[in-house]
C-alpha cells in the first residue's frame, strides 16, 4: 500500500480561539480563516443512514484523541437547515474530509456532492490530500479521488483508527487541548 508523503500545505492549521474557561487551544500555528473560523475540523462524509453506526464510532474515537470532528449524525439537530450546515461545515470548517468507503455511499448523491465540494475546496487550498478515503468495503473509487490512497478498514476498525490518526498527525492536523 502507498503511504502518505508529508503535507506541502497549510490548510490543517488553526488559530487559538477566544473562549472563557476551559482554555482551548491548537496545537498547531496559525492558518487561513474563513468567514471568521479556522479549518480545524475533521468533515466525515458518509452514507446516512447506512454508514451512521461506523461514523458515530469514528467520531467518538478521534474526539477523544483531540480532534474537532464534523459529521451530520454529530452536529445537526432537529429543524435545522442540514443542507446549508453541511455545505458551510465542508466549504469553511474541514481541514480533512474523511470518505467512508462503501460500495452504497459512494453512490449517494449526497456523498457525490460533499465530494465534488470537497474536491473544488482542495484546489482553492492546494491541498492534493484534503480528501482521505477510508476503505469499509470494496467500491468502485468515484473519479475526482481515484488517486487518493485509502485507509484500509477491512481488517479491522481498531487497525484502520491507528493508520488514520498516524496519517492525521503527519499531516499536522490540529488537535484541542485543554490547560
């Protein structure tokens, strides 16, 4: 399997935000904001509601590693606007777009979007690996990330969770910390 080179970019870094107690801070440098917020979160982009039980597990273990995480079955709440907050979450929070591979997701139209939003936000950023896919299944590879080296989480959640925050953190993807 291909593995990752190091980030040439700077999209993953963060600034420290204005919060009263606890203190949260980043700890990378500063980065690019965008409408007010830096892009520290980790978008995960999956089937819903076929893929929710692997997401909610996901995003349970990388928060509890540090990292902000954004996905639907974590953030939105009843009567919101889920299309407009999705889109705003991906085009100005995500620092990463994790792609929950399943041969279901990767033909929902709603996952169709989120990456073609995903890959039109990597060429802005110049970030040729802003999109990770994560292998759950085999699938056919949608065009515009064909080229992307996926994470591996057939052999095991726990197995692809440790490549996934070793590839995270050789990016420099920021991570929150308390003092």
């Amino acid at each position: 399997m291909n593995r990752v080179s190091e980030p040439t970019f700077a999209s993953c870094k963060s600034t420290i935000p204005k919060m009263s107690s606890p203190v949260v801070k980043r700890e990378s440098a500063k980065s690019e904001d965008v409408g007010g917020h830096s892009r520290s979160a980790i978008f995960i982009s999956h089937a819903n509601p076929e893929d929710n039980e692997f997401t909610l597990w996901l995003g349970a273990h990388l928060s509890a590693a540090g990292y902000e995480v954004w996905a639907d079955v974590l953030k939105l709440r009843g009567g919101e606007d889920w299309a407009r907050k999705l889109e705003k979450a991906l085009r100005e929070r995500a620092c990463k777009v994790l792609l929950v591979g399943t041969p279901w997701g990767v033909e929902k139209q709603g996952v169709r979007n989120e990456i073609q939003i995903a890959t039109e936000a990597a060429k802005r950023l110049g970030d040729h690996a802003f999109i990770i896919p994560l292998r759950l299944q085999q699938y056919d590879s949608p065009f515009q990330i064909v080229q992307a080296q996926y994470i591996d989480f057939m052999n095991g959640w726990g197995q692809g969770l440790s490549e996934l925050l070793q590839t995270l953190d050789g990016y420099k993807v920021p991570r929150l910390q308390s003092s």
